[in-house]
C-alpha cells in the first residue's frame, strides 16, 4: 500500500458480467478499490481489460452485478450516469482529443458546460494543468499541430480538469513512440504520487513495478491472479500468468 | 574513397518560371502540343469573336433597361419600392454588424453578398439607349455616373450601410444578444413591410422577379437547415419511434419531384386547413421548399456525422457531456465541416430550385422572364437577350454561395484539423 491509500472502498465491483451479443466479455469481477490505490491491470489481448474499465464510467453498460463508484450506483438512471462521469476522468489508447478545438478549448470544456465554472476560472485551471503536464507552450495549438506525446498530455490534463476523484487509463501509451513513453508516464507517476485513484490498463510493467498497488491478470473475462507487484512478478501462481510475464519481459 | 564537400550550401532546384518558360514546358513541349497549342488557339480567337460580337453588336439589350424593374421586382407597385428597400437596409444593418462582430464565417458571407450588390451597383443594366451615337456624347457619360450614383442611391446606401456598420459592430460582443433576436425578428419583420398593413398593402401575388426568387431561396435555406440537421439526428437517434419517422419523411421526401411537393402544398395542404382559412400561396412555396431541401441537406449531415469516429463520443461522455452538448459541442461541428461542400451545393440547388414555383403560379425571375419574351409581342425574337440576363443573375448569386463555401473550406482547413 501507497502512502496514500486509504482504507474507504471507492470503487465496489459485486459480479459484473458483460456479454457482447452472446459473446461473454466479463465474467463474474468481484472487486474493491480503495481511494489513493493505485491498480495496474495486465492481461493477453482480447481479455475484457479494456471493456472492464470502461464499465466503470458507464462507456459499457455491464448486464449483471452491481458497480457502485463513489457512493453511487451505476444504473440505467441518466442522472447517476452524469454525476460519476463528472468524478472519473478517463485517457484513452488514441488521446481522442476533440480535433476542432484548440488544446486549450478542449480542456476548458467540460469545466465550463459541466462544472458551470467560468471561462475565466477554468482557463486558469487549464494553463496551470498544461503547466504541470510540462507543456503550457502549447496551450492554442491544435491537437493535430502537436507531438503524440504531447496530444497524450493534453488528454490528461482534460481529464484532470474536470478535478476527478478516480482517473482509468486504457493503455495510455500503446500508441506513442517509444521516445514519448517516458514522457507520459512522468506525468501520471507525478499524478499517482498526488494521491490520486488510479486504474491503469498498460504493459509497462516496469511503471507498475514501480508505481502499484496491486496488479491484475486478466485472462478471459476473469481476473485470474492479483498481488503486489513484487510477488505478482517475481512470484506468479498460475501457468497463464507466469506466461504472460515472460512474454511480456521479453519485448 | 572520394571527398565529399559538404559545407557546400544546397540550394533548391530551380523551379520558378516566367511566363516564357510557362508556355514553352507546357504548351509548346512538343511538336503535337504545339499544333494543338495552335488550334486551340484559332477555336478560342472564333469563340470570343462570336461571343464578343454578339454582345456588343448583335444583341437588342434594350429589351433589358425596359423590363429592368419588372425583372426585380414583378408586378410590385412602384410607388411601394421604398418598403423593399426598408427591408434590404434593415439586413444590410444587421449583417454588417454580425460581420462586425462574428468576424470568420459571417464575414465571408458578407463580402460575398457586398460583392453581388457592387455588380448590380455597376452594370449599367437600366440604361435606355436611344441610339448608337448617343455613345459616344459626353451628356451619356455623365448620364452613367448620375445613373450610378444617384439614380441607385437606395441601393449605394444599402452598401454604405453594410460597410458602415461592419465597421461599427467591431469588437461590439455585448451586442450579440440583441443582433440575434434582430435576426429573429427580421423573417416576420421582411413579411409585414412587403406586404404593408392597414389599407394600403401589397398583396402577395404581386410580389414576383428577383425579389421573389431571393425571399423563397432565403428562407428556404436559413429554414431546411436547422430541420436537416434535426432529421439526420433523428434518424440516427436510438429510440425507434424518432428514428422511423425521420427515415420515413427523408426517403419518402427524396422519392418524389419537387413539382409534386408544390404542387401537393398548393392543392392538398389548404384541405388540412380549418374552415376557409387560406394560407398564402407565397408561403406555401415557401414550406414546401423548405420540406424538400430538408430531406436533402439531412442525408448531407448524416454523411458527416458517420464520418466522427466513435471516440470522440466516447471523450465528450467522459468529461460528462451530456448528449445534447455531445452532439453540439463535438459532433455537429466536426460533421457538419466535413460536408460544408455538399451543403453549398444543397443550397445552390435549392437556389434554382425555386425557378419551379411557376407551377403554383407564383412569377419569380425565370417566369416574369418567359412572360416578357413570350407574352408581349412588343419583346418576341428577344428571349436570348434576356435568357442570358437571368442566367448571369443566377451564375452571379450561385457563385457567391459557391465562393464562401471555398473560403469557408479554407478558413476551417478542411482536411487538417
Ligand atoms: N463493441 C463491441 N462489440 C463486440 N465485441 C466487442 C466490442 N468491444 C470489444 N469486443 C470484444 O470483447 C473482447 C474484449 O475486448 P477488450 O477491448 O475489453 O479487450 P482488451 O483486453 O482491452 O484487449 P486489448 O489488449 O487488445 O485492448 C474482445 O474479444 C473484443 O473483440
Ligand atoms: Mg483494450
């Protein structure tokens, strides 16, 4: 456990099941998640890391069990929806900046049209983040006018705006080039050292060696092995993961 | 191994040109190319010498100063002309000022809508010549520059205004509000000030020409646009009951002519009407046109929007966007740039669309044309004369629409961002 963990459950997962038409995509998660831990999650392509995440602000309805985040019961109800989104920020494996605003619009945006803060307040807040993430240069440029490195950081620093409880992060640096790997994951060490609730689907795993709480093998819909990450690496139980590892150590 | 210098500064290949080298690389590069150089050349001297001649010696253009008004503006009774003008200064305020204030995409259409108003300003068309040799007196000359000047000063204020007030609107954000309930305002306020109150009114089948043609295509394109986009939504939307509808009344819209929908406007809508109420016939045109051109401009929109990837959804929603800021904030914007093209090409067509209202019985431009070449028998053996007004007119209305879309393309940088 981090400096910063708690022991106040923030995420509540209770037998969540995913299908994709009959295709069974998550198959019975049953786990909590602590405010200030930070969880790596790992596992082959295809086992359900990404739709598992993404449960947890609602981009994929789960058809069974119960998610409950911050309080709040993720149900068909618009409102509940609103209100957790508004309290998990989520980076995304293609930055999916918005191409038509300038970085600095897209990140004043959900402050403004969500938050209701003014457009003064919140381009303070954004330049101040765009500091932090090292690239307050960049600020009126568009997204396409930047590096891939640099998009990436944009991308955080929108979701910070929002000043989330929990951020999920869906293999944030698959897409970079190597020599803007580093970069990214300054930023979110920087971030998980801030105490924030992190959810980090990646490879890195010298990041998660470094950064985790916990590690999560995913493997076919279930989560098949977790530990910290000394035991998760130097000491895996099960032939999958002891697999995975080596494969993974490899490249 | 050999020493390469490589402090040596490279320049660029020499790529530039005059016109010399211009015309020898691409035109006289070869022996065939310089033949066909040269009958091209024969083929373009015989055009424009046609073309020339025929304009400037053939054509009886006097046949255009005689029926100049009643091409603008039909069977509109002079004597009621400062109402249009009343109409067209209250716009050009209002436009100057919102390209005062928006600047970008406002002032593109502005300086397009300035630029047809300079043509009609300058092209003497309501010259009467009396004869050849009037020409060349200096009386004549003086004659053009009063013609121009003061003889269109209604129309040279409306200039000045669109001008003046672009320069007054300037930096003027606090106005914005009061601009856009102008705006508003303005449909219903073009309506009564044409057509007058009290006794005196100008009923509106004697509205007709050019007037007519721009009132229907204006309204049609400021109105089948926010219906198109409301249409695209709709039948891409996820509830089943709005998305059947929308598809039915887009397929069902596109399946059938516009003379049917005109038609049907003017003979089937009056029998959904109450009691003997009668709906005007200039209005009528109106909603049917803008019900046919917005089964179009949707099918345009949802072209756009299929090109938004999903993760930009997915990005707006994790901020918490709600779905209406989704789709106002990210999608539309994105969408609807994609296919700037296709909508100016909707609104082109929609523009010569409404030569079709003839049908109804309505005399826009085209129709007070064959009216003049075919029902008077002072002006028989005149049509080309004034076919080749009527087209100019449109070439010159459909042009500027065309010229904003290519400045709005570039403003947007389509493609790059
Ligand atoms: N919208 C969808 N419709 C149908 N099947 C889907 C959909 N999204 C994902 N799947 C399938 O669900 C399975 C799990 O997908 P998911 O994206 O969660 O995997 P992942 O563990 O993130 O893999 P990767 O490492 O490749 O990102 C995959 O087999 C995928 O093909
Ligand atoms: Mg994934």
């Amino acid at each position: 456990m981090n400096e910063n963990t708690t022991n106040d459950p923030i995420i509540i997962c209770e037998d969540v099941h995913k299908w994709f038409d009959d295709f069974h995509v998550l198959k019975g998660i049953t786990t909590t998640f602590k405010k200030g831990e930070r969880a790596v999650i790992c596992g082959p392509s295809g086992s359900g890391k990404s739709t598992f995440i993404r449960t947890i602000n609602r981009l994929e309805e789960h058809q069974r069990g119960t998610i409950i985040v911050d309080g709040i019961e993720l149900s068909n109800d618009l409102r509940n929806i609103n209100l957790i989104r508004q309290e998990v920020g989520m980076v995304f494996q293609q930055f999916n900046l918005f191409p038509h605003l300038t970085n600095i619009k897209n990140i004043t945006l959900g402050p403004i049209q969500v938050r209701k803060m003014s457009k003064k307040a919140a381009e303070e807040a954004a330049l101040a983040l765009l500091e932090r993430m090292d690239i307050a240069d960049q600020a009126y440029k568009y997204p396409a006018e930047i590096s891939g490195g640099q998009q990436q950081r944009v991308a955080i620093a929108r979701a910070l705006a929002m000043e989330p409880k929990i951020m999920l992060f869906d293999e944030p640096t698959s897409a970079l080039d190597p020599e803007m790997i580093s970069e990214v994951l300054d930023v979110m060490r920087e971030l998980a050292h801030s105490g924030m609730t992190m959810l980090v689907v990646t490879h890195e795993m010298g990041f998660a060696r470094e950064v985790a709480d916990r590690v999560m093998f995913f493997d076919e819909g279930v989560v098949i092995e977790e530990a910290a990450p000394a035991d998760f690496f130097d000491n895996p139980q099960h032939e999958r993961t002891k697999l995975f590892i080596s494969q993974t150590l490899q490249h | 191994m050999e020493n390469i210098e490589i402090t040596q500064e490279v320049k660029p290949p020499n790529t530039s040109k005059g016109p010399v080298k211009w015309l020898q690389n691409n035109l006289f590069n070869t022996w065939y190319n310089t033949i066909l150089t040269c009958f091209a050349l024969v083929f373009l001297f015989f055009v424009f010498k046609g073309v020339f001649s025929w304009v400037f010696i053939q054509a009886k253009w006097e046949v255009i100063p005689a029926n100049f008004q009643i091409l603008m503006i039909g069977p509109y009774p002079i004597e009621h002309v400062w109402r249009i003008w009343i109409v067209l200064w209250t716009l050009a305020v209002l436009l100057g000022l919102s390209a005062g204030i928006w600047k970008g995409l406002v002032l593109r259409i502005s300086t397009a809508i300035a630029g047809v108003g300079l043509i009609f300003l300058l092209v003497p068309l309501d010259i009467v010549k009396n004869s050849e040799a009037e020409y060349a007196t200096l009386e004549f000359n003086i004659n053009i520059i009063y013609l121009i000047f003061f003889k269109r000063r209604w129309l040279l204020g409306c200039l000045a205004l669109l001008v003046g007030t672009f320069f007054i609107g300037r930096n003027k954000n606090g106005l914005k509000k009061w601009i856009i309930g102008g705006w508003i305002l303005s449909f219903p306020w073009t309506m009564i000030m044409l057509h007058g109150f009290g006794e005196n009114t100008v009923s509106t089948t004697n509205w007709g020409g050019l007037l007519l043609t721009l009132l229907l295509a204006a309204v049609g394109i400021v109105a089948c646009f926010p219906l198109g986009v409301l249409l695209a939504l709709g039948r891409r939307s996820k509830l089943p009951a709005i998305s059947w509808v929308s598809t039915i009344y887009i397929e069902t819209v596109r399946g059938v002519p516009l003379l049917t929908i005109l038609f049907m406007g003017s003979v089937i809508l009056p029998l959904f009407m109450p009691g003997d109420f009668q709906l005007d016939k200039v209005i009528r045109a109106m909603v049917a046109l803008t019900l046919f051109s917005a089964a179009y401009m949707a099918e345009n929109v949802r072209g756009g929007l299929q090109a938004i990837p999903q993760g930009q959804v997915e990005a707006a929603q994790a901020v918490g966007l709600t779905y209406p800021k989704t789709t106002l904030f990210i999608v539309l914007p994105q969408a609807l740039r994609a296919v700037i093209p296709a909508i100016v090409g909707q609104f082109i067509a929609l523009f010569k669309d409404t030569a079709l209202v003839f049908i109804v019985g309505l005399l826009e431009l085209m129709g007070i044309a064959e009216g003049i070449v075919g029902g008077n028998p002072n002006w028989q053996g005149y049509h080309v004369e004034v076919y080749v007004l009527v087209a100019a007119i449109y070439f010159i209305f459909c042009y500027a629409m065309s010229y904003v879309s290519q400045k709005i393309e570039a403003d947007l940088g389509v493609g790059k961002h």
